[in-house]
C-alpha cells in the first residue's frame, strides 16, 4: 500500500479562478499563465479547468508542445521567448507567440526562414530590471519590429513588480506610457496583483498567474478573502503513528521542540522530501481532523510532527491537511518565510497526484 499522502488537483475551482480573472478584467482577453507545469499543478491536469481561457502563457517550448498536442489551437505565448535560432522552428511549427526583450532575439527572427510572420509581444522594461527595452530604446526597437518579415501582430507587454505592494505601479505606467507613447498596437501589462487591484492597468490582454490556482500574489490570504478565488489544490496525508511525551522531552532532529507539559504528538506521513518546507517553523499551521492545530520539532525527509493537543481524538489514520480547502497554502507559507507560489510548485514528483 502507498503512502497514504496526495496531491488532489479541483477542475472545478481551476474553472471557476479563470471566472473571477474575467470578472475582474471583463473588457481584456486573458493569457491564462501555466508556466512551471501549471504552478505544480500540472500542465495536463490544469488544462480542463483553463480551457475557457484566450490564451496560455509558459515558458518551455515542450510544454507548449504539449498544450497543442492536448488540442489547444488558440494563441500560446512563450513568455521568455525563444534563446537559440533553432528554437524558431518550433515556434513557427506550432504557431507561437513570443515575447522579444532583446536585440538578440530580434536578429534571429531577422534571420530565420519562415512559413508565416510570428506574433510577438515586445517587452519594455518599465522598472522590473529582468528582461525587456528600457522605454528610451522601446520605440528603436518596435520600428526595427515592425520592418522585419518575419514579425506579425505586435503587442506591447511589461511587467510590474509591485502590484502587490504600498509602492504600486504608479512609475511603471508612467514608465511604460512615455516609452510606448504614440505606438500602436494592443497593450498586456497585469499579473494577477494588477487583475485584482490595478484596473487601470487591464487594458487589452491580463496575465494571471498565481491567482487562478487560488492563492494570493501578495502571500496574505486576507488580501483575496473576498475575491471568490478557491484553492486549486489540496495536499493531504495521514497520522501514521502517535507520541505519547511526558514534559521536558524532546522531538526530532536536533531537539529543538521541548514538551512544556505532558502532551500527544502525531507524526505525518509527509516531509522535505515531498516538498513541505523543511524551514516550517513550530507553530506553522496544519489541521488534523479538522481542526487548526500546529506543526512542533523540525520538519524531516518524509515525516512531519504535529501537536495533538486540541485534537484530542486524532489518532493513526487521522486526515490531515497540509494545505488546501481548510487551510489556505498562503497561511503555511507565510509562516515558514515564503509564498504560496514556491510551495506549490515545490511538491516533489514521488507525491501521487489526483484531479478531480
């Protein structure tokens, strides 16, 4: 008999996170963003709930072989582009979008054979400082685009990097409005922070991401509470054996819980090898039939220890949920220092995986 952790993957709440992307953004088209394998969520497992979608987003070209070999015909946006010329022939063959950021990637369309022009998506660098044309170069750049054959449709894109923060994007629309001033063509700035809370930032395409597997592009679930977003993902296990600890003794690897009064400890079939934090503080939230309880002594390779205290009636065999429906994967993360997006994508290839 396996294990007894899972991975449960809801079609439903995939369908339904799309939804509310286009309740927030109703006059834009959306690149539903499937990069990392669909955020660990897999690439397969995540198309039924995002087929609705305008488009997808990723950065592998195997993967966007994959969608179409799925039976996606609509527009595939490479969202990193493509690195060596040979790469365009994929491109041209499965009829890709791609982001262009660099002179580089410019001078190989300007050299590539091709059966029709590629649509592309010009990238400014408005102030992220990743990839893109600083806007005092971006119109250089989209004329030099424009007069090569090999370019179809261009569409200007940016990115921000505080949408989900006090500063906002404030200086990068400004950024992005003097460098793509008087250019034509239709505009993709918003991630999910922006979808949220930026409409101004909508214009004709949204890009999404975090947000349609449920968690927050802030890391604070408070700040999606009311969106209607729902977790696309459930990560769950069992108690596979219970510690009875007088006071005084201690748990795990390095001892560095100690029993503060007589108390139940269940260990969990789950650890850093299947991609829970090995960093989880005590105290980091876990729920053991139901009920709100805390992980104690640090994280292992495949087992976790939690306080049985307000569960009383736990024992082997007892659900527990990691994250998912009765908690939400950004209250986990925050406590162990990190983001809903790292944990998610973090679940390791040996946790059995099911859609729904």
């Amino acid at each position: 008999m396996p294990r007894p952790l899972l991975a449960t993957i809801h079609t439903a709440a995939l369908a339904n996170n799309l939804a509310v992307a286009r309740r927030y953004a109703p006059k834009s088209k959306i690149w539903a963003i499937v990069k990392a394998n669909a955020y660990g969520h897999g690439l397969a497992r995540a198309f039924p709930g995002l087929r609705a979608t305008d488009g997808f987003g990723l950065l592998d070209l195997e993967e966007a072989v994959k969608l179409r070999e799925l039976g996606w015909a609509g527009p595939i946006l490479l969202l990193e582009g493509f690195f060596r010329p040979t790469d365009i022939d994929l491109v041209d063959r499965y009829s890709l979008t791609s982001a262009l950021h660099s002179d580089e990637q410019l001078r190989m369309l300007e050299m590539a054979r091709l059966s029709k022009p590629v649509n592309i998506q010009l990238k400014m660098n408005s102030g992220m400082n990743r990839l893109g044309y600083t806007p005092d170069k971006f119109r250089a750049a989209w004329e030099r685009a424009r007069a090569c054959q090999g370019v179809g449709q261009i569409t200007l894109m940016t990115h921000f990097s505080d949408a989900d923060s006090e500063r906002g994007i404030e200086h990068q629309m400004a950024a992005f409005e003097r460098g793509a001033h008087g250019i034509a063509g239709a505009r993709s700035l918003a991630n999910s922070a922006a979808t949220l809370w930026h409409p101004k930032s909508h214009f004709d395409w949204v890009r999404p991401g975090v947000m349609l597997y449920g968690a927050s592009p802030s890391g604070v679930h408070a700040d999606i509470r009311s969106s209607g977003l729902q977790p696309a993902m459930t990560l769950a296990s069992e108690l596979i054996a219970v510690q009875t600890l007088p006071e005084g003794e201690t748990i795990g690897y390095g001892s560095i819980f100690k029993a503060r009064a007589g108390m139940r400890v269940g260990v969990v079939a789950c650890g850093y090898a299947d991609g829970y934090s090995r960093v989880a503080p005590e105290g980091t939230p876990i729920v053991v039939d139901g009920i709100r309880t805390r992980v104690v002594g640090r994280v292992s390779m495949d087992m976790i220890t939690v306080d049985l205290t307000p569960c009383p009636q736990a024992g082997i065999g007892s659900r527990v949920e990691l994250w998912g429906n009765a908690l939400p994967i950004d209250d986990v993360a925050q406590a162990c220092g990190t983001i809903g997006y790292e944990l998610m994508c973090a679940v390791a290839m040996r946790v059995p995986v099911r859609a729904e």
